[in-house]
C-alpha cells in the first residue's frame, strides 16, 4: 500500500467552503481503482493549513488511474483554487507499523 501525503494551504478565509467543497470531491477520488481510503485533517496551529492523506494500493493508482482520469478533472475543477501556494505530493510506503491494541 502507498500512501499519497499533501500540506493544502488553503487561501485565508476560505476554509469553510473549502472543507465542504472537499466533502463533495471525496466521491471523485474514492471512484477510482486502487483507492483505500482518504482523510484531511486540519492543522490545530495554523488555521488555513491541512493534511490530505489517500492510501492507495499502488503508485500507478494515483499517478495514473486518477491523474489521467475524468474524476480527476472534476477533483481539479473543485479544489485547486483554494490552494496557495500549490501543494507538493509525494509518496510514501510503510517500513514499520504498529497499533495500540490496549484502546478501547
């Protein structure tokens, strides 16, 4: 599994729409092959600042099944407006993992 990271500075002010916007462009990504799961998270220090991590089986799932698709088009159309400066993606795959199983 590959996980996909991106800091999204969203334009000040924006961040209401934005988070909405990105509620509704979920259905976009999580249409494609390869897709596990998604989640963006907000900074607690800088109001404006989040976190998008998508989980997805390969590589070639993101950088090809969705960046060359339509769903991606749409995805585009509605988010990267909000965005500045434009986020940087990279990738990354698990080495160590491990999971408190003492919480309930």
């Amino acid at each position: 599994m590959i996980l996909e990271v991106a800091i999204l500075n969203v334009k000040s002010g924006q961040e209401e729409q934005f988070e909405i916007d990105f509620a509704i462009a979920g259905r976009y990504i999580s249409a494609i092959k390869g897709y596990v799961r998604h989640s963006l998270r907000k900074c607690l220090e800088q109001n404006n600042k989040y976190i998008l991590l998508v989980d997805w089986e390969s590589l070639e799932d993101h950088t090809i099944g969705f960046r060359q698709s339509a769903e991606y088009l749409e995805w585009k159309k509605i988010l990267h407006h909000y965005y500045d400066p434009f986020p940087t993606v990279e990738h990354y795959e698990t080495k160590v993992e491990k999971e408190n199983k003492n919480n309930s």
